[in-house]
C-alpha cells in the first residue's frame, strides 16, 4: 500500500507544474497580444492626432483669412460665437465657383463659395486640401 501511496503523491506535484505551465503559457500568450494591440492602437492615436492637427490647421486658416478679409464673428446656429480676431494661419485665397450655384443645388446670396485653394501651400502631412465649404453668407443687418 506505500507503494501505491508513494507513486500518487509523486504525480501531485508533477499535475500541478503542468497546471502551473500551462497557466503562465496562456498568460504569456494573453501578454503578448494585448502588447499587439496595444501597438497597434498607439499608432493609429498617433495617426488620428495629426489628423486633428491637419483638421485645426485648416480651421485656424479659414478663421484667420476670414478676420482679414472683415469678418470679426463666426456665429453657430446654437447661438454660440468665437472672435474670428484670436485665430492665426495662413492667408487663404477664396475663389468664386465658375459652376452655377443653381445647378449645383446651392443658393448663391452674393456670398463668395470657398473651393479648397489654400494659396500654394499645404499643410505637412495633408493629403487633401478643403473641398465643397458651404456658401459665406455676407453680414446683414435687420432694423
């Protein structure tokens, strides 16, 4: 009967390193891709920040060559406003659209319709420039 013991309580141990084994290979495999996908998602926040930056660039041109050009105000349907004064960039240049404005689907009030021309320049890393902007609606003033 001490054999029987013996042989039993020699093959505890052994089960529970192969437990033990397996545990710390499903936790290094676990390990492992969570790095992966922790890379990966590293770099496309990477990718998604210049993105943003491109993005704030252009705004702050279009605000900054609108402040030049005698805008002072941009007004947001929500009633909200931001000081066209406080932006800096590069001086845009706004063409008129040689397409009508009535076959296009858009009304033309004597505002100027901005294509994307951006005076030269681009921006670092921007792989397209500001196409198809709504219509600048002139100021009016109602009494």
């Amino acid at each position: 009967m001490s054999s029987i013991r013996k042989a039993s309580e020699s093959q505890i141990p052994s089960v529970a390193e192969e437990h033990y084994r397996r545990l710390l290979s499903q936790i290094s495999l676990s390990n492992c891709s969570l790095v992966r996908e922790n890379e990966a998602m590293r770099e496309r926040l990477n990718e998604l920040e210049g993105l943003l930056d491109d993005h704030m660039k252009h705004l702050k041109s279009i605000y900054f060559t609108l402040h030049k050009k005698g805008y002072s105000k941009l007004e947001f349907p929500d009633g909200d406003e931001v000081n066209l004064a406080q932006f800096e960039g590069l001086l845009l240049n706004f063409k008129r659209s040689s397409i009508s404005g009535e076959s296009n689907g858009h009304h033309h009030s004597g505002g100027s319709y901005l294509n994307g021309t951006l005076s030269g320049h681009q921006y670092p890393g921007s792989s397209s420039l500001l196409t198809d902007l709504p219509t600048i609606q002139e100021p009016t003033t109602t009494h």
